[in-house]
C-alpha cells in the first residue's frame, strides 16, 4: 500500500491525524464529486468478487458520512469495506461503521494494528518499540471484535541499515511469534505486506514476496499470513501469478491497484482479467481490497473505476 497520503479525504471526515502523502490521488488531489452520481437501482448486481473499497476510494464529496458511503457501495453492487486508518478514527465512528455493514449484510476486511514508516520497529532490536509495537497489535484485537472481523494488518517498519539481513529476519520472526501469541486465541489473522522500494517505500523491511513466505514458513502459525498486493509485487518483482502460485498456501488477503499510477484495475499494465481469474480459479473468495486512486478526476474517474470492476470480475 502506498500510505504516504493514502485516505487523506477520508482522514480529514473522520478528524483522524494524518497517514503520510497518501495513494488516493495521483494529481496530488483527491476530486469531488457529486453526491448523486452512481446512485442505481435496487436492481444492480453484486460483484461476484469480495471487492474492498475504503473511505475516499471514489472520492464521494467530503460532506457524506461514513454510513453513507457504505451505502453508496453496497447500492453500486460492493458487498465488503475495509478501512486502513480505522485505528485513527473515534469509537463512536467505528461503532457507526459495523453497524452499517452488518445491517447491510456487508462484510469488513483489514485494518492496521501497528505500523511505522521510519523506524526499524520488526527488524531490529529496540525494545521500547518492538514493546510498542506489541502494545498497538493487542489494542487492535478489540478494534477487530468491534468490526466484526479477523484481518488485522501490520507494518514491519524500516529495514536495519546496520544489521546483517539474517540477523534482522530473526529479530522479525521472534516478533511475530509473538503477535501470534495475541491474534490466535481469538481466531484473528495478521497479514502482512511486501510493500515496493523502487516507488513509493524505500529502506521497508518487508519487500520482496520470498522473504515474507519465509518469515510466515518460520513462524509457522496459522494466524500469521501474508498480504499480496498486486501493485507492490509488479513494482518490485514481477512475474505475478507464478509467485503468487508459489506462495499460495501463505497467502490470507489481496489487494489490487494499477501500475504505473497506482490507480484502478485497467487503467495500466496488469491484466486483472487473467489476474483475477486464476485466483478465483484457485479458490480464493476473500477481499480484495481496492488500494488505488482514479486515472481520471470527479464523476468520469469513479465510473470508469465502476466499470473497470465489472470487466475484471470473474464470472
């Protein structure tokens, strides 16, 4: 996920307190629009696919509410949200967002427990932050009952620009053994994310897709997985479905933008028809958390994102 200014129109409903320069705009703006459009019938389709829109994806006018978006979605045929900055945003919102989709029949996907942009918080072997680090991971399991679900994402922070690779595998495998020790009696699942170095996340621990299949290998816990995000892995490595095929039984959620661009499925260079074939193909039915922008501004921008989703959707 490129977080730097992810959300941002959505930070700014909730009062939360800012996540970077965000993925929402790749004009640096996140565009307005009307508060009517793409309001269908009660006869539109649900996707076939678990698609995971976030608050802000479509860039609906900053003066609709939580609820209201939700509602937006489900009548734009989206049965499944999930809200990466949840942790940032009141009680009372949150309580206001569960209830919504659950009366919906709508389902919740991830949120961050923990995360860090600049500090080595996994990879290293400062207590006070992995201590912290802890700490934030066993806030968000009331956060997950809250919403209802089991996907908590963490961010394994920094690499060690000191610390021998193999040594900093073993301080990250060590924390995640114990994140486990705090997801698994409640039946939660953490995922976590290779996030690219050559755009958007240099000197992240977590890059490449081999590394995180060996840390989940290593830990070898049910409630430890991996988050596979077609845009990163394009980025950084590449050869999309044999990866993905190789690591496949370690995979716990997925998440789709475009390259270049971050922007929505269609709009560059990966074939998310074939992509989201073979995984459903594969038997996934899960989220599929939509984590991009729009390549074009206001009304046009999310009808195109619209569509785009039903070409892609495998049948």
């Amino acid at each position: 996920m490129r977080r730097r200014n992810f959300l941002k129109n959505s930070v700014r409903l909730a009062g939360a307190a800012a996540y970077g320069k965000g993925v929402m705009a790749s004009n640096n703006q996140l565009q307005e629009t009307d508060a009517s459009l793409a309001t269908p019938s009660n006869s539109v389709k649900p996707f076939n696919s678990k698609f995971s829109p976030d608050f802000g994806v479509f860039a609906l006018t900053p003066r609709k509410n939580f609820a209201d978006q939700i509602k937006w979605g489900y009548d734009n045929g989206f049965r499944a949200w999930e809200c990466t900055m949840l942790r940032n945003i009141s009680v009372s919102d949150q309580e206001t967002i569960s209830n919504t989709i659950q009366k919906l029949g709508m389902e919740f996907g991830q949120f961050v427990g923990t995360m860090d942009f600049e500090r080595v918080t996994f990879a290293g072997n400062d207590r006070s932050l992995r201590e912290k680090s802890l700490k934030e991971m066993k806030e968000s399991v009331e956060i997950a009952r809250r919403m209802n679900t089991r996907f908590i994402h963490n961010v394994l922070g920094k690499s060690h620009p000191e610390l021998p690779y193999e040594f900093q595998m073993v301080n990250a495998i060590e924390l995640l053994k114990r994140a486990a020790d705090i997801y698994e009696p409640h039946g939660m699942v953490m995922v976590m994310e290779t996030m690219n170095t050559k755009i958007n996340h240099a000197g992240m621990f977590l890059h490449l897709i081999p590394q995180a299949y060996a840390l989940s290998i290593a830990v070898g816990r049910k409630s430890i997985k991996m988050l596979f995000d077609f845009y990163h892995v394009q980025i950084e490595e590449g050869n999309l479905l044999p990866m993905l095929d190789y690591v496949w039984d370690e995979v716990g959620y997925i998440q789709i933008g475009d390259t270049p661009g971050r922007n929505e499925p269609t709009s560059g260079e990966i074939n998310y028809t074939n992509v989201l074939q073979h995984v459903h193909d594969k038997g996934y039915r899960s989220f599929l958390g939509l984590e991009h922008g729009m390549s074009r501004p206001g009304n046009e921008g999310v009808e195109a994102a619209l569509k785009a989703y039903r070409s892609i959707d495998p049948k």
